[in-house]
C-alpha cells in the first residue's frame, strides 16, 4: 500500500478530515486565513470534510463579535465548511466552552490512571523556580515537585485554600514527531515540561483540548502554522495517555513581513485582517489566490490560479519549509487582474455598494450612464474602493483643484495663469456652441481650436480636464465631458476661471 505525499493511503477509503480552530478574540487574519484556506483545499482536494471549531475557552477575551468576524471573512472568502458551531453536525457541539464536560470526563481519566496531577504551587512559587530554573541554565521551567505530593502536604495546601491546577506527566522516553511537510523528529523528553492542561479556574487548556476535540471529531490531519510546531509533542502525550488516535501533522510556514518579522495582529495592526480587505474591495478571487501562494506553489511559472485549479492542485508536498513574506504589491497586481475579467456590467454592480457608501449614488441614477463612467475608468482600478476617488467628480462639483496639477498646467507665473484662462474661455464658448455634445463633435471642435490657433493639444486638454475635475489624470477628457454632460461642463469652466483669477 503506497503513501501519497499528504500522508494518505491510497487504498485508504476512510474520509480525510481536517479543520480550522480559531480564537474568536479578535478579527482572523492573513495566517489564519491561510490556515482555513489550505485545509479547505485540502478537504475538497480529497472529497473530505472542513470543520470549523470555535477555540473560545479564553472567557475573559472571547467575545461573540470576534466570533461573528471570523465568521463573515471565511464567508467572504467562500471557504464554506460541513461541520461548525454555527450549523451543527455529528460531533456537535463545536464551540470548546461548551464541551467542558468532555474534557472534565478525559481529565478524570488521566489522574485516575496516574498519568495526570494536581499541582498546588502558587504563582509566586512558580516564579521562583522559573527563575532558578534560567540561572541552572535547565531547560524545563517547572521540577515536577507535585509529581508525588503526600497526602498531608495536599490537605495543608487545600486548608490554605489554594486551587490547583492539572498537570501532564511527561513521558521519560522521546516523543516522535511526524510531520508531512518538515519531516520527522524525537523530541529529548528532558526538555519537555509537565504541561499545565486544566488552569486554577477549572478551564482547561488548548492543548488538552484540542487534542481531545480532534479524536473526538476524528480529524485525520492538523494542518495549522508553525507556531504550533512546540504544541505538537505535548498533545501527542496527552493522546498516548489517553489511549487516543493521534492525527497526522502538517505545519506551514509563518506570514512575514517585508524585514523578515512574523505578520502579527500585534505588529502590523490591520494590515492583518481579512475583512480590510473586503472592505477595500478586494476580490476574494484574489485574495484566495494571494494566499494560496504565501507558501505554496504549483510550479515556478503560474501565479494566477483559479478556485478550481487551486482545489485539483493543491497538495502538502508542495508546501515549503522556509516563511513566505506578505507582498501587498503582489496583492495589487492579482486584484487589479481580477477586476479586469470582470465584463462592465458586472464591474459595475461590484463598485455601486463604494459609490453608495460614499453618498454619491441615490436610487434615480442611471444605471447607463454608471456602466459608461466604469468603462471610461477602463483598467485603472487596482481595488473596488478606488472607484471613489477616481469617479466622484462624476457625481458631484465638490472637489479641491491639485496643487501639483494647478501648478503645472494652469501654470505658477501670471502670464501662464492669463493663457489658460484665455483657453478655457474660448472652450467655453465652443463647448457651448456645439450642435450635439457627444464624443465626436465635441473632440472635433476642440482639436480644431487648438490647431487653428497653434495650442498644443496636451496644454488645452489639461487645462480643461483640472476644471472639471480637480485633477490632471483619469478617464478620457471626451468621455469626461459627454459624461458629466453640457449643464455641468458649462458650469465647472467658469468656476475653474474664477479660481485662475484669484491667483
């Protein structure tokens, strides 16, 4: 029986089972999104199931608003999942704070078969040998002296009222790890601690449950960040002593920034949060491309993958052992390219909820004349959001003149200043003459003054554009114009000659 590089049997008929654990105390960010992301690949590459378990035993930061986050960016990102706290399924319940039950019943276990034990020491105590500990150069940061507590020691420190918490008995032999993406390795027993797995308050802790909840929901591969990679050892302990089935392993590389630092919620803020992004508009297309590639790759020429291909190509081999640094600039190029495969009409209904939450777009507007304003805008957009800024001029006359744009085309000195308003007002009075203002009669009557009277065609266009609009880049100055229509056009020239005349 052969052995894929996912660690999967190939006459094996058991479904593949992965899920995704978040900490709703905070919004989920790039790594996390990674995570979800390659385990969803991974499910749908095999037919298998994606869970999505709420990791919410930390009451006091846990929060259902977080939770909601987590949930509307994987939504947003259409990684649907089969099982979750929010849809139910056959190992329910899949929120951690309701399953302490399950966990006090495994704890149980554990101190009744030995291979677990109240441990009394104070916070104060604890530090103490912590710090002996560092000044013995040892590597483990608690001695175990709990480990074999009389029976007098323990009635003394319940009379005093200390509350214990549960500690693991680590194993005296190596712990081996197999991992399908950084290969296998013994764990030296002697630099593995006996592990806090139930706290003071009675909560237990993530490695007791998340090993328990896996067997429980029979999760046949962990595929999480390396960050977790020290977690490993100890839920595998946990599990032999338990007499649980321990799932495969698989840890991806860490996000970094552009110096080589981990990309943290703590760092670098909300350039972290997927839900930024949505709201930048960004395509989840593209995001879920991006991510696919923060450590994995299918080959050293394809960047642009759809969903589809993602899902038949997908696999653990390919995923690297080194960090892969977060490029928004790369970002950028995939969402502008997304964009663009959008035809206008559906461009259109991608950038009307930005026109609306600018306040720019009421319910009469002419949803011709907006497809005609996102045609004109072309392949300028690198995010939906950048429809605001590069069209709002359309929708209304409430705009500043740009210092650079005033200062290069209107020009600095007064004789400058004098010549572009002498060209403006002699457009006004074409622009106002012309039979019909669409983009042919009005760019022939144009191109007609300022060749008859020697105008440099760029000098003319920009003095006209920066009246229009404010600013010296953008759309056709002709579909400019025919856009914003004659009313409008012989509205904005004047005031444009107004501000040339205070200088």
């Amino acid at each position: 029986m052969n052995e894929t590089p996912d660690g999967l049997n190939v006459a094996e008929t058991d479904e593949v089972r992965v899920r995704m654990a978040p900490s709703p105390t905070g919004f989920l960010h790039i790594g996390g999104a990674r995570t979800a992301l390659f385990n969803w690949l991974f499910a749908k590459h095999y037919n298998g199931k994606f869970l999505l378990r709420i990791d919410d035993t930390d009451t006091a930061r846990s929060t259902d608003e977080s939770m909601h986050e987590i949930y509307t960016a994987l939504e947003w990102l259409g990684l649907d999942w089969d099982e979750g706290g929010n849809i139910g399924g056959p190992y329910a319940p899949y929120l951690q704070s309701e399953r302490k039950s399950i966990y006090d019943a495994h704890v149980t276990q554990l101190l009744e078969s030995g291979n677990a034990y109240h441990c009394y020491c104070t916070p104060e105590e604890l530090e103490e040998i912590r710090a002996q500990a560092r000044a013995d150069k040892l590597p483990r940061s608690y001695d175990g002296r709990c480990r074999h507590l009389s029976s007098d020691a323990v009635d003394s420190f319940v009379a005093e009222g200390r509350k214990p918490t549960v500690r693991i008995k680590m194993p005296d032999t190596p712990i081996r790890v197999d991992d399908l993406i950084l290969g296998s390795r013994n764990i030296d027993p002697a630099t593995l601690e006996d592990e806090v797995i139930v706290r003071s308050n009675g909560m237990p802790n993530y490695n007791l449950t998340s090993i328990i909840d896996d067997a429980e929901m029979r999760i046949t591969h962990v595929i999480r960040g390396t960050e977790h990679l020290n977690n490993t050892p100890k839920q595998i302990a946990i599990a032999n002593a338990l007499g649980l089935e321990i799932p495969k392993f698989a840890h991806i590389p860490l996000v970094l920034d552009s110096s080589g630092r981990k990309l943290s919620k703590r760092h670098h803020g909300d350039l972290v949060a997927v839900n930024r992004y949505r709201e930048q508009g960004y395509l989840r297309e593209a995001m879920l491309n991006f991510v696919a590639r923060l450590g994995w790759s299918y080959d050293d020429k394809q960047e642009i993958f759809s969903v589809s291909e993602l899902i038949e190509k997908f696999d653990l081999a390919r995923v690297g052992k080194s960090g892969s640094v977060f490029d928004i600039k790369k970002l950028e190029w995939l969402n502008s390219h997304y964009i663009n495969q959008l035809d206008v009409s559906e461009r259109t209904d991608a950038v009307i909820p930005f026109w609306e939450e600018a306040g720019l777009l009421d319910s009469t507007e002419d949803r011709d004349r907006l497809i005609r304003i996102v045609e004109a805008v072309g392949e300028r957009l690198t995010t939906l959001q950048d429809i605001v800024p590069q069209t709002r001029y359309f929708f209304t006359d409430e705009f500043e003149y740009e210092t650079k744009a005033v200062k290069k085309w209107w020009g600095g000195s007064e004789e400058k200043r004098d010549k572009t308003s002498e060209i403006l007002t002699n457009l006004l009075q074409i622009l106002e003459a012309v039979p019909s203002f669409d983009v042919e009669t009005v760019e022939t009557a144009i191109w007609k003054y300022t060749d008859e009277n020697d105008i440099k065609r760029v000098a003319a266009m920009q003095a006209l554009r920066i009246a229009l609009t404010g600013t010296s880049f953008g759309p056709s100055l002709f579909d400019i114009v025919t856009l914003l229509g004659r009313d409008e056009v012989l509205k904005r020239i004047p005031r444009a000659l107004t501000e040339l005349q205070r200088g």
